[in-house]
C-alpha cells in the first residue's frame, strides 16, 4: 500500500467535497494509494485537519509550517502540546 504524504485536502480551494473528490479518485484509480497524510500548516487548522482525518479515515500530522511562523503566537505553539 502506497501512503501520500502530503494532501493538503482541507485546502480552501479544494472545499470538503473536492477534498473527498480528490481521495476518492486517488483510491480508485489503483495505483496502491490507501491513505494519505493531512498536514496542518497553522494552529487555525489543526481541528479542520484533525477531523477531517477522521472522516477519511485518513492519518493526519499537525505542525506550523515554515511560512507561517513569522505569524504564530507562543500560544500556537502551546496548541500543539497535546
């Protein structure tokens, strides 16, 4: 089984349907992909992430990405402590 790594389906411009769109197509078309990783870029879409994960029954990782630091508060930091 294939795992991409890198979906980031809870994008804006995917919207939820388009987000299952694009796994259902990864999944149908045999290639051997069986689950993605949802990353999280910013502490705004660590639940968006987290649950939409759990619906796709997908695995999810939850982090700041590079180009949102020079945003981020101590408190995204403490957000991420679980």
């Amino acid at each position: 089984m294939w795992i991409d790594t890198h979906c980031h389906l809870d994008a804006p411009e995917f919207g939820l349907d388009q987000g299952l769109a694009v796994q259902a197509r990864a999944l149908a078309a045999q290639r051997g992909v069986g689950r993605c990783v949802i990353p999280a870029v910013m502490r705004q879409n660590l639940d968006t992430v987290r649950l939409l994960a759990y619906r796709l029954g997908d695995a999810y990782a939850l982090g700041l990405h590079p180009l949102y630091v020079p945003q981020a508060a101590d408190e995204d930091l403490d957000a991420l402590d679980v």
